[in-house]
C-alpha cells in the first residue's frame, strides 16, 4: 500500500503531568474514511487536537502528506489542505450562515475563483443552510450547525477532512443525514476523513478502518466491519448504544 496520507507514530500528549496519549501509532491512507471511536475521555479529542498542534506531542511524530508537521503551528498546519470541524461545532454565532462560509473560505488559495462554485456545492449538500444564508449562525438549530461546521470546513477545499464527535447530541434522522453527506463526499470526490466519534454503530459502519482507544492507547484495530464485529467492540460500545 502507498504511503500513507498521514501517519501518527509514537505520539505521547501531556496535560501538565497528566499522560493523555500513549504511544499512539494511526493511518490515514489518501480517499480512506478511518475512525477513531472510545469511551468519553479516552483521548480522541486529544489525538485530533494534537494532530493539529495544539496540544502539542512531548514526543512521536506526525507526518502530513509526507511532510514533518509535529512542531508546526496550527495556522500553519491548517494551511496544508486539511480542516477541522471540532468537537461542539464551534461555529461564530453572531455571524451569518453566509459570513461564516466566507470564513472557512480564507483557507482555501484559489477562493477567489472558486468561492461561487464551492458555495453551490455546500448548498447542493445541505440545502437548509441556503435557506438559513442570513440568518446568525448563534440562532440555528443543534443540527443546522453541526451541517454549517462542516460545511466551513470544505469551504477550505481541504485534502484532509478532520471530524470531532459529528453526531454528539443530534437527533437519529440528522445523524443519518450528516453521515450520508459523509460518505457521499468520500465516494463522490475522494475525500480522505479522519472521524472522531462515540457513535459507534454509525462510524464503523461508515469506515473503511478503524482504531479503538481506550485511556489514551490505541487497543485494536481493523476494518470497520471487523471491528464492528468484534465481541469486544460490540459489548463496550453497541449494546444498548443507539443506532
């Protein structure tokens, strides 16, 4: 198999003196969707946010696209086609719908000749938020902004989509919703994802592969539907657990 788009080795994160990660080691292969799924406060969080620069690794590496990036900034690392819709959406409330895709748009180098073309797209993918074009983004519903984040995140053109928690706290339909718009992205234009995510029915069943973390260590992985499978797997994170 080719290189892989990017590569986590060794990589350990500390709060203080508090070890978050422990000798993480993950593969993101270009056009893949790869899921990380855990416990609340196993770590995913953290590894995503580390992937990003901030936390920064004590020590491991993390190599983007063939390129060291462990040490770089995060404006720089965000920079380098990839883009994060974070944990909790983190939209700017008092900014349209409109304004806050004119923002994920400063990302990306070519806005100025592709800003019209990239919003139609968004717009073909959730077609609420061209209805809601001026309204504050602070006054959407719960999924509306989970659908904008995203949304600003491709506005940035990005090679490299980085996922936290899609689904927390949305409602079963719009979860569907939101993943199917996942998967649409990855078969329809090869977008390579990097999905954080407690649902873990909705995310294996997506993937193409996946990790498991538990206290901040990787404890299996495998195909989406090997893990998806496994007694393990389904006895922590699926019986019971809403599909």
């Amino acid at each position: 198999m080719n290189t892989p788009l990017l590569q986590v080795r060794g990589i350990e994160t500390f709060y203080g003196n508090i070890m978050a990660l422990r000798g993480v080691d993950m593969d993101v292969h270009e056009g893949e969707i790869v899921t990380l799924i855990g416990a609340n406060g196993a770590g995913k969080t953290t590894l995503m946010m580390t992937i990003c620069g901030n936390p920064r690794a004590r020590t491991g590496q993390v190599v983007y696209d063939g390129q060291d990036i462990t040490r770089l900034p995060t404006h720089k690392i965000m920079h380098l086609s990839i883009a994060q819709s974070p944990e909790g959406r983190r939209i700017f409330p008092r900014m349209t719908v409109l304004e806050n895709l004119q923002m994920g748009a400063i990302l990306n180098a070519e806005r100025e000749t592709t800003f019209d073309g990239d919003l139609a797209r968004v717009f073909q993918l959730f077609p609420i938020l061209k209805q809601r074009g001026g309204q504050r983004g602070g006054t959407l519903s719960g999924g509306e902004q989970q659908m904008l984040a995203i949304a600003r995140a491709l506005m940035g053109r990005p090679k490299l989509l980085l996922l936290d928690e899609p689904s927390l706290g949305l409602a079963p339909l719009v979860v569907r919703q939101i993943f199917e718009v996942i998967g649409q992205l990855n078969r329809a234009e090869g977008l390579t994802v990097f999905l954080v995510e407690q649902n873990a029915y909705h995310a294996l069943r997506l993937a193409d592969r996946g990790y498991v973390m538990v206290n901040g260590q990787i404890t299996m992985s495998g195909t989406g539907d090997e893990l998806l499978h496994m007694p393990e797997v389904r006895a922590a994170y699926l019986e019971g657990g809403a599909h």
